[in-house]
C-alpha cells in the first residue's frame, strides 16, 4: 500500500560480489502493515549480508540495521536498543514522508 516520490537505486556486479545503493522517498505510508523490507535485489543473496541504512521520519531504537538473509533478495529492516534488544522495524514506524537510504554489498 506504500507509494513512492522517489524510489531509485543502483547496483554493479562483479563476478560473485554485488554492491546495491538504493534510496526511496514516501508519498503516502498507505495501509501497509507488519515487517519493513527492500525487496526485489537483482540477485539471491549467497551468504547472511549486514545493510547500511539511513533512516529519516522513520521511528527506530537507538540503532537501525538491515539484513540480507542467505537466499533472500531482500534486506529485512531491524532496530537495536542500547540493552541489545533487536526487533523489526514494522510499517506503522513509517510516515508519509519517510525516507530511507540503502547500501549493502553480497556475494552470490
């Protein structure tokens, strides 16, 4: 239910390694609920992959953090408190301004 002012990316791949740069602004939040993700990466990931992430109008604890799970092509979106509590980020954490930068290196 999310729509998008911007929602652009870049990736190069070379060999077995790929290098994703991603960024996407909100319209509207929508009705959108549960997990956040970034799905569709061009390619399966081989190995567990840590993003970075810049978050802005997004409500997060402490630290944001990404994942690529081995097999996925997405990066599943995480807070971690300063105890080291991690949960997910959902999609009532967004607004319908948001906006998210994205950077994630793989191998397949």
């Amino acid at each position: 239910g999310m729509t998008f002012t911007t929602q652009t990316g870049r990736y190069t791949k070379s060999g077995r390694e790929v290098n994703i740069n991603a960024y996407f602004l909100l319209s509207a939040k929508g009705s959108s609920a549960g997990a956040s993700q970034l799905r569709s990466l061009p390619f399966s990931s081989g190995v567990p992959a840590t993003a970075s992430l810049v978050l802005n109008s997004i409500t997060f604890a402490d630290t944001p953090s990404g994942t690529v799970e081995s097999g996925s092509t997405a990066i599943d979106l995480y807070e971690t408190t300063n105890l080291g509590v991690i949960t997910t980020i959902i999609a009532a954490d967004f607004v319908d301004t948001s906006q998210l930068y994205a950077s994630v290196h793989y191998s397949v």
